[in-house]
C-alpha cells in the first residue's frame, strides 16, 4: 500500500470503528439488530467507495481527507462545519439512546428499505464525485478547477448535498428511531446555510460559476430550490 492508501484506510477504518461506538454505546448494549444492520451496510459501502476511489481517483481521496472545521479556511464554515459535526453524531446516538429507553418503535420493512435508501444514497455521491473530482470536503477553489455542468450537475447545481439529505434522514429510521428525524431536520438548515456560503465563495473566485447559476437555476431539488 502506498502512503495515501494507508491514510485513507487508517482514516476510514477509525470512522467506522467511531461510528460502531457510538451506535452500540449509546444504545447500551450489543443486542440491536437495527445497528448491526446499518454499521455493516454503512461500513461495506464506504470502504467500497474508498478503495474505488483510490484507485480510480486518488487525487480525489486526497482533498476529501481535508474535511473538517480545522481544514477550512472560511470562518463561516468552521462554524457551520462544527455544528454539522455534532449534527451527525446526534444522528446516531439519538437512535442509539431511544432503543435503550424504548421512546419509538419503526417497523423492520421500513428499516430495511431505510438502509436501502441509504446505500442509493451512497450510490448516487459516487456517481457526483465521479462526475466532479474537485468536489472537495472543503470550500476552496483549486489551480486548474472549472465548472462541472455535466451529469448530476446539469440538473442541480449541488447534486453532492442533494444526495446527503435522503442520507441523513434514512439514518435514523434505519437505526429504528423516530426521535432521530428531530435531529435530521435540524441539520436542515446548516446544510441551507453552507451551500449559500459556497455559493459566495464560488461566485467570487471560479471562472464561469455565475454563467452556470443561470443555466442551471436549482440548487438542491429541482423545480424547488
């Protein structure tokens, strides 16, 4: 393994070792079918797209492995970034806790068609990365970036959080949860907040980016916002 695969995997492998902890810690006890079944979804298709991605697109790996509210250089987004971060982890434990106190009950159908949404998810931020390899975890214009307006692209102008929102909101549910989605919607706004910065910042610094805003009108959802 060269040097960047052994980070990507090292980074990988701890996130999801993180992720597993926070799921069985806050639910209390191991015996939670719910968890097993999204870690081990969760797990395999992340580490499928890592090592996808490192083969096809290490370059790739590389900028998405500066994510955090240290990587970026916006003091907006260190915010915004930060509270996303506690957002995500509320996803999980909120579930966790609400099996170890029975406060909702979500059938097993909708469960594993939560996980299955998820994995399209998954699926489909593949698809955007494959079509954007600039699509960093960061907000920064890089030497050589231009506007991608191909693919995902072509119908909104965020196809990347586009596929992150039915991402957030299937967590919950398949971790079983109800009181989960409280927490997903709050992240609503951050995810609201952080593409209108982006927009800002691309606006102010990528050749052509305001052309593309008036091409393609939608940001999120078409013939929505």
């Amino acid at each position: 393994m060269n040097t960047l695969s052994q980070r990507a995997a090292a980074r990988t492998a701890g996130f999801l070792l993180l992720l597993g902890g926070l799921t069985f810690v806050s639910a209390g006890t191991i015996h939670f079918w719910q968890g097993w079944l999204f870690w081990l979804s969760f797990s395999t298709s992340v580490t499928a797209i890592t090592a996808y991605l490192l083969k096809h697109d290490p370059a790739l790996v590389e900028r998405r492995m500066r994510a955090g509210p240290r990587a970026e250089s916006r003091p907006s987004q260190k915010i915004i970034q930060a509270i996303n971060l506690v957002m995500f982890v509320g996803i999980v434990i909120v579930p966790g806790l609400d099996h170890r106190f029975g406060w909702s009950q979500v059938p097993a159908v909708l469960v594993v068609v939560a996980n299955l949404l998820m994995l399209a998810a998954l699926g489909f931020i593949l698809f955007v990365v494959r079509e954007n390899t600039f699509a960093a975890s960061t907000i920064t214009v890089e030497r050589g970036q231009r506007v991608i307006c191909t693919g995902p692209y072509a119908h909104v102008r965020h196809p990347m959080y586009a596929g992150a929102l039915p991402l957030i909101f299937a967590i919950p549910i398949a971790l079983g949860s109800w009181w989960g989605l409280l927490v997903a919607a709050i992240s609503l706004p951050l995810i609201i907040a952080r593409i209108l910065d982006e927009e800002r910042a691309l606006a102010a610094e990528l050749a052509g980016y305001d052309d593309y805003r008036r091409t393609v009108p939608y940001r999120l959802i078409p013939l929505v916002w």
